[in-house]
C-alpha cells in the first residue's frame, strides 16, 4: 500500500515538473513564431493585393504594423487600391497617410464585428493617429457599424456624413488577440488625409523644431545642395538634425574652429542616402552592418551604426552614441528625425576619448578602395517585404530555442532529483 501511494506521489510530482518546463523546445519555438506576424510577407501569397503590398513597403507602413502586437489591417483589391492612388496623386506621403488609417490599433475579427451594435457608430484608432498625423482624434480614428440590412460598414470619424466609405468584404487571416487582415470594399478617406508637411524648405523645418544651428551650417556650407539632391533621388534621404544644445554639450566639437573640408564631411556624415523612419530603424538587427552616410567612402569610412533596444534607437559613430529623439518630418521618401548629440565620426575625431563600446558590435565591410561613393543603393525591390520585417518577432517573444531546451534540460535534473528524493 506504501509503495501505491509512493508511486502516486512521484507521478504528482512528475506532472507538477511537466507543467513548470512548459511545451518541449520544437513547441516553443512553433508558439514563438506563430504569436509573430509580417503583413507583406502573408500578402504575398495574395496576388489580388499586389498594389497594397507593393506601397506597405515603399512607404514602410509594414514595418510600423509588424512592430506591434494587436492590430487589424484593411486591405484593398487592386482596382480599389488604384482608386486610392489616383485620389493620393500618386504622391508616397499622401499614400502612407491612407495606409496608417487603414491600419487599426486594435485586434478585430469576424466575431468582434458581429457583436457591434446595429447602426451605432463604435470608434477605433488607427496608424495615422498614432503617428502624430492626425490633427484631432476624429481625423485619426475609425469608425465602424454593424449594418441595418447586414455586413459591417467603416469610414472616417471626421465624416459627416451618415454613410459608410467601405463595407466588409471577407477575412483574409484572423490570429486572435494578434493579428487580424479584413478586405473592404473601398478606401476610407476624409478631406485634408492627403495633405501633410512637405521638406520644400528643409530649413524652416529645422529652425522649428529647434535645430536652428544646424539649418544654419548646411545653408552656409552648401551642404543643404547634397541633401536636397537626394531628396530628389527615387532612393530619398534620412536626415539626422542635432538640437541647438547639441553643440554646446560637453565633448562637443568647436564647428566654428573646423576646416570647412571637415565641417562639411560632418554634416554630411548626419544624413542616410535612403528613406529609414524610426519603425525601421527600431527594427534592425544587433548584428546589421553599418549604414552608409553621405559622407561614406567605398572603403567603409565615415559610416554609422544603428543600435535598436525595444522603443530606443540609437546612433554609435565607433566613439559616442547620439539617441533619436523625434520626427520632424516623414514625407516618403525623406524623413528628418532628430539626435540629441552631435554624430562624431572616428575619421574625423580619432584623439576624442571613445565611450565604452557597444556589447555586440555590428562587424565591419569588407575592405576597399578608398574612394567616395558615387551613388547610393536604392531601396529594396517594390513587392518585396523590407528585410527588418522579415525576421521579425514581438519583444514579447525573447527565447530562442536553445535557452528554450537548456531550460528543459535543468527543469528536468530538478525533476529527476525531487523524484530520487521520493523514490
């Protein structure tokens, strides 16, 4: 009779063990990469939504919605997407603006809707809003309702009118409390989405957001030209403006005292020859190779790591980090973000005392003539998904399948032992 009820109590103890551990390291891993979500990626399967797909990427709204865990995105058929271009004027900003509204900052599926009240309006927000775009909460939000004669109706909050610009079309995925994908039938739109800040005058935007100093070296140097050359390039640019008390910050260099040659290599070294918006940049990798400035040279001088911890980006020139700190401007393809420390690179301030460097340094290029770069790469193919959101996987989700099964083999020595214990 001892040794029944023994063997009962190790079995308790077995099973209390098992629950512990969790699922086996291949179950993890399945959960792991069932929890994450990249929206071109499912897309492409789906070539009714080649356009959808194509302007997720060019405007890099894929990589804001693959940064998040519960969101709805609404897509639309070729023919309504071409709607939505033509009443965009083909112009990318005016597009990221439609896409960020298309995108809900909530999880809704099929059951979420039917239990809408019929013809009452049930706001959600959106993209747009979240990214400082919207005017008022009304311009960001989306409106939905359980229709009188069936289906379910969206439009913009700050319609007037009674109707609905989309109706639900059908559900294209549905992955719960995640990551929901809904056709609708037509673009939800409002009067003044397409409108928006435009980097015409690059320096007046400066000026207001405080980096009055800077607007001043790139006008005086000429540098203002190369910028607003690329700019004009398909590929666009990524402008990182230091604040005005970044040149009065302590290690700061003296620009007044720099020969123009070098000042000018400086301003230049704050710019991307590409369009990388904060959602990009918090995406790249630990282990990404250093990005290219217009100051870069073919041999891998004066380029620039990017180093991404959950919502902090940063930037480490190989002796200082500067932090991005906000968007001024993101205008497909140009984007203007700003750094609260001066972007010193190695080649030009080699004697300055370096800060501890990074845990995980991104690996250097590979070696070559040192010569300037005659022109940048462009931006990734228009179908294809942006590299960072390839490999994406939620901040949630940090266990890779190697701590998973080093976990299961110490959960299963301690299991072993209360075992021995009992027996």
């Amino acid at each position: 009779m001892a040794g029944a009820q023994l063997r009962r109590v190790a079995a308790v103890a077995l099973l209390a063990c098992s629950m512990a551990l969790g699922p086996p390291a291949a179950t993890a891993k399945g959960m792991s990469a069932g929890i994450a979500h990249n929206i071109t990626s499912f897309l492409s399967g789906h070539p009714e939504y080649k356009q959808y797909n194509r302007y997720l990427t060019e405007t890099r709204v894929c990589d804001e919605i693959n940064a998040r865990a519960g969101v709805t995105v609404l897509v639309l058929g070729d023919g309504a997407m071409s709607a939505l271009v033509s009443d965009a004027g083909a112009d990318l900003g005016a597009i990221k603006n439609a896409l960020r509204l298309h995108s809900l900052l909530d999880y809704w599926d099929v059951k979420k809707l039917k239990a809408l009240p019929t013809g009452a309006d049930t706001l959600t927000d959106t993209f747009y809003q979240a990214s400082g775009g919207a005017a008022t909460s009304a311009t960001g939000s989306v409106k939905m309702a359980k229709l009188e004669g069936g289906g379910f109706g969206f439009a913009s909050a700050a319609s007037t009118g009674d109707g609905y610009d989309a109706t639900f079309t059908k559900a294209l995925k549905q992955t719960q409390y995640d990551f929901a994908v809904l056709e609708v039938s037509a673009p939800i739109e409002f009067d003044g989405l397409f409108d928006g800040p435009s980097a015409a005058n690059l320096t007046k935007l400066l000026e207001k957001a405080g980096c009055k100093r800077f607007a001043s070296l790139i006008a005086s140097t000429g540098v203002l030209k190369d910028y607003q050359a690329a700019m004009a390039g398909e590929a666009g640019l990524t402008l990182f403006a230091a604040k005005d008390d970044a040149f009065m910050a302590k290690g700061a260099p003296d620009v007044d005292a720099m020969p123009r040659a070098d000042l000018v290599a400086l301003l230049r070294y704050h710019a991307l020859p590409g369009y990388n918006p904060r959602p990009s940049l918090k995406l790249v990798k630990a282990s990404a190779r250093p990005f290219r400035t217009l100051a870069s040279t073919a041999g891998g001088r004066f380029n620039v790591s990017v180093v991404a911890r959950g919502d902090d980006v940063s930037l480490d020139t190989g002796l200082r980090k500067s932090r991005v700190a906000e968007t001024v401007l993101d205008d497909t393809p140009v984007c203007v973000l700003t750094v609260d420390r001066l972007l010193m690179p190695v080649e030009l301030f080699a004697g300055a005392p370096a800060e501890a460097p990074s845990p995980t340094p991104a690996p250097a290029p590979s070696p070559a003539a040192d010569a300037p770069l005659s022109s940048p790469p462009g931006p990734p193919p228009a179908d294809a998904p942006s590299e960072a959101a390839d490999d994406h996987v939620h901040k949630d989700v940090k266990k890779s399948p190697a701590t998973v099964a080093a976990l299961s083999s110490v959960g299963a020595l301690a299991c072993s032992a209360v075992l021995a214990s009992l027996l």
